[in-house]
C-alpha cells in the first residue's frame, strides 16, 4: 500500500478504530475526524494506522493511508451510565513503530500523534525534528482490564514527551477533571489547550491561560467533537503561528460539529471561512 505514495502537509499517527453504538458499528478514532478536518482545510493528508477489513475506509476517500496488517480493528463500545461512560475494548489493532514510517512522509510539515489505545510508540517524536509535531494524548491515559474495560492510568514519558512537542490537545475529561495535573502539563509544554465541551477551552500558553467560549449551538451529537477541535487547532497554529487565534477558531470549528452526527460533523467550507474572520463585537 505504501506504492506511490505523495508528501503530505498533515500526517496522522493512530488506530482508526470501529466503534460499535446502539445503532451499529460506526467509523471511528482520532485519526478518522482529525483528517477529514484537515483535508476539509484544504491540506494534503495522511494516515499510518492498523486497521481490519472491518473499517468502511470509503469515508476517508482522497486521503492517502498507510495500513499496517492486522486481523481485526481497534474496537471500541462507549455505553452512557448513570456514572459517566463506561468503555470496553474488544480488540487491539497492532501497534505503530518508527520503522513503520513511510520515507516520503518523514518531513511533514504536521505531525499529529493521535493514540487511542497505546498503539502509538512515544519515540517517535524525535524523528520528526523538522516537524511542527501536536499530540492528542488520550490513548497514553487509558488501559484496561482482562474483560476490556478501560480505566484511566499515567501517562508514562509524559514530562519526555511534552518538553519536544509544539502542542498538546486533551479534555478535561482525560484527566477526570484533575486541575493540578493540567497546570503540570502546561507547566512542561509550549503549547496545552483543554476541551471542556459546550465550555469550550482553555489554552496555556507563555505561562498565560485564556478562556475561548464557543458560538451557541444546538448540540446532536459531541462525537469527535474534540478530534475536530485538534487538528483544526494544529492546522490554524502552523497557518498563522498565533496560539490564541487557533484556538480561537478550533472552538467554534468545533462547537458547529457538534449540530450533526457522527462523522457529518466534519467542518463545511462555509463553517471554516466563517470561523475564520475575527467576529468584532
């Protein structure tokens, strides 16, 4: 699969999962929202990922993917409780090493480190030293039991990792709403921004914090709400260098997504050009 293949402006690193909701299995993972956004944006995108026949990959056409063999996708159940969400893990696709790394995509000018399951190897980062590398950590907080279900835990590397990114995107969620552990990520990398939902976000930055609040919206459905919000984040930093403009415009990029479901969340040309101008008021 890795004949043929063209650089990329925006390269994903991360299971494409399948999710299986009430009303069946649904296309899902960071990568799977992250890169319809930035293909939306109009940058060039890529995948590397392992993912089963099980995937309908037919959503993610005009995307260039790199599939490392595996019998069966990362698979997902997310049932709402009375506590919150309880998620269960079926199965793990294999995971991504370095040496999996397709030649002509080693000097993207994005990197977008997007684990949902541990697959992804943190070592990765320092071969990318040329790269704008942004990392949606949420898959190095989670493990779980011999019964699949999924518990949060430390984030190994982590200091390692956030002292050589230039952005960390993650919930408040993540981090079960640990305010402490959010003022020590930010405390360790150039660039922490925090999705709080229908909130909005906080970013961290030069030892600053700014509240975005998003447009009102009509929520449907919250799915891949904050994937959305990642690389639109990553895209619009590396586009205008401006940390407070991007997540300016990633939380109202992402508060739209949240009005349809599922993957028809992906931005609209016309929601993009309309979160790009600065509304004065």
């Amino acid at each position: 699969m890795q004949q043929n293949l063209q650089p990329v402006d925006y390269l994903l690193i991360g299971h494409i999962a399948v999710d299986l909701t009430p009303t069946g299995k649904q296309l899902g993972g960071t990568v799977s929202y992250s890169a319809l956004t930035a293909k939306a944006m109009g940058l060039r995108v890529g995948i590397l990922t392992s993912v089963g026949k099980d995937a309908k990959l037919e959503l993610l056409n005009g995307i260039q993917i790199v599939n490392i063999p595996t019998e069966q996708s990362t698979i997902f159940e997310n049932v709402k409780t009375e506590n919150g969400r309880k998620q269960t893990i079926h199965h793990q696709a294999t995971k991504i090493l370095v040496e999996h790394v397709p030649d002509v995509w080693k000097n993207s000018p994005i990197v977008h480190l997007a684990p949902i399951a541990q697959e992804v190897d943190s070592d990765l980062i320092k071969y990318f030293d040329k790269s704008f590398v942004g990392v949606t950590p949420q898959g190095w907080m989670r493990a779980w039991d011999e019964n699949g279900q999924v518990y949060a835990t430390t984030w190994e590397n982590s200091e390692q990792v956030l002292g050589q990114v230039g952005g960390v995107v993650l919930s408040l969620e993540d981090v079960n709403r640990d305010l402490e552990k959010v003022e020590w990520f930010a405390h360790h990398t150039n660039r922490l921004c925090v999705t709080e939902g229908a909130d909005g976000a906080v970013l961290y930055w030069h030892g600053d914090r700014r509240r975005f609040r998003p447009i009102e919206v009509n929520e449907v459905d919250a799915t891949g709400a904050g994937d959305i919000f990642a690389a639109a984040f990553f895209a619009r930093l590396y586009q205008t260098k401006d940390a407070w403009e991007a997540a300016r415009f990633a939380t109202n990029l992402a508060a739209y997504s949240v009005t349809r479901n599922g993957l028809m969340g992906i931005p609209t040309q016309e929601e993009i050009e309309h979160c790009k101008m600065e509304v004065l008021s």
